[in-house]
C-alpha cells in the first residue's frame, strides 16, 4: 500500500531530531517499509511518500514520528489501479 504523510514539525528540527528520525526510517526499512521523504516550502514541512504492507503498519510508522512532526495521512492509489477500479 501506498501512503502520502503530510508533516509539520512541533518544533525548529535540530541536529540531534533529524539524526533521531534518519535512525527511524533506517529502522522501519528493515522491516520492509519505503520511505521518500522531502522538506517543503509552504503550508506542509515534509511530504514522505511512504510504501507499507497494510494500514497498521503504516500508522506505527506514522506514531515514531509524533514527537516530531504532526502528520496527516492518505492513501494513495496508483493511476492504473484506479481506473481498473472504475471498469470492473
């Protein structure tokens, strides 16, 4: 499954939050999740595009980070699958 995390930090990141969260992701990819994640201008801090098995999964990963970063979440599907979806 596919999910699009929207962020706000709680606070200024530091060197010793952003070195905490890179030790998360390196964490949670080990036990299979895919993570990009990208630093934005505007109304959301970070985009992480973010790969699960299932939704469960996906909110414990989304939960490492609440001491960081306020999140909001979707799920994403892909174009094809979606249209697949409105034909059958």
């Amino acid at each position: 499954m596919i999910f699009i995390v929207l962020g706000r930090f709680r606070k200024k990141p530091t060197k010793k939050d952003t070195d905490a969260a890179t030790e998360l992701l390196k964490a949670m990819e080990a036990h299979g999740g895919k993570f990009k994640v990208y630093w934005t201008l505007g109304r959301y801090d970070t985009v992480m595009i973010m790969e699960a098995p299932n939704e469960k999964d996906a909110m414990r990963a989304s939960l490492n980070f609440a001491d960081f970063i306020m999140t909001e979440t979707m799920v994403a599907v892909p174009r094809e699958e979606a249209i697949k979806r409105l034909i059958d």
